[in-house]
C-alpha cells in the first residue's frame, strides 16, 4: 500500500493461509515537513521510500508512522518526514524506493551530492544494517541513469545496494487490471497513449 497499510491484515492472513511468510511494508512518502501545506514544488515535493516491519516493535511503528502521515503531515497525500521517522524508526528496514524515491529522484537530475546527503540522513535515521539503495530494470531510460550513479553514493554513505522490481501485482493476467487502475488514478482516458503506464 502506498501511504498507508489498510490491506496489511488481509495480507498478513492470505499468506499465512498459504504458508507464505508475510512481509508487512508501506511504500510511504517522505517530505522535509509535514507540517508544510504551501504550493512550492521544490520544498514540499514528496519522494517515496519502502518501510518494512522488521519484528513486532517494527509493525507497531509502522501504523504510528501511517497514522501520523494522515493526521499531521496530509496534504494530497499522507506524509512523513525525516523526524516523524527518527521518532519511529526502531524495528524498520527502509528502502530508497523507485524512481521517485529521494535518492534515485536526485540522481535523474544528475545532482549525485543531494543523493548522496538524502542517503546519508535516512542511513543515520534507520541505521547502516537498515537503510539500502534500490536499483531496478524496467526498461525505462532514466532507471539507466540510476543504476550508472548510485554505485558512487553507495561508496560514498557505505549504504549497500540491492536490486529490486517495482511489482504491482502478481501475473502477467493482472496487466490489464492494473492498467485500467492506473488510468483511473491518474484521471486519464484507458484510451489515451500518453498517459503513464
């Protein structure tokens, strides 16, 4: 779930059902403040970041952070930031995200001093052993430029970098599905060929 984890139970009791070890996260957006509802794209943009419960310390953090995301930092979305997270931090495993998490988002500019700062601030607030740099392939340009550049801000944070996908569901069946939600999220035509897929 994206900013919040209402499908957590149902997951945690499907997999159990199957026999598949549950792996409770939410794919939160991180701002500089939550506190602050101004227009200004720069200095209230939000970036994506993956939080996973690493125990029970962990999930119980993780609802206080969705929570909070809610009731403080809501503006189009619910949102924490790097405090909110320090706060509740113990238990987690964060992960830099897509391409719209901080790190790689910094990096499709090409500004390799700011991925490495918002790398360094999240490795000091999870931990070294919590914090890891996401690289994916899904045949997008820009993911290129990311896999070329994180390795320097893996070397300089001492952040390690795991390669990931950036899954939406669970068989190829479900493209269509998913594409139509996708469509309607963004307020665009299912017909329309700009749109984002």
């Amino acid at each position: 779930d994206h900013g919040n984890m209402f499908g957590a139970v149902e997951f945690f009791k499907e997999c159990k059902k199957n026999k598949i070890k549950p792996i409770i996260g939410t794919e939160a957006y991180v701002c500089a403040d939550r506190h602050n509802r101004t227009a200004d794209k720069v200095r209230n943009k939000s970036y994506h970041m993956v939080l996973l419960a690493k125990n029970a310390t962990g999930y119980k953090n993780l609802m206080k952070l969705s929570s909070f995301g809610y009731l403080e930092g809501f503006y189009y979305r619910p949102r924490i930031d790097p405090e909110l997270l320090s706060q509740y931090s113990e238990g987690i495993i964060g992960l830099s995200a897509c391409m719209s998490g901080e790190p790689s988002w910094h990096l499709r500019q090409k500004n390799i001093k700011a991925a490495v700062e918002a790398a360094a601030l999240y490795r000091d607030i999870l931990g070294r052993d919590n914090y890891f740099l996401e690289i994916q392939n899904h045949g997008i340009e820009e993911e290129a430029l990311i896999r070329q550049l994180m390795p320097q801000v893996a070397a300089e944070t001492g952040v390690s970098i795991v390669a990931t996908n950036d899954c939406h569901f669970l068989d190829k069946a479900h493209h269509e599905s998913h594409d139509l939600l996708m469509a309607m999220q963004t307020g665009k035509t299912y017909n329309d060929p700009n749109r984002w897929r």
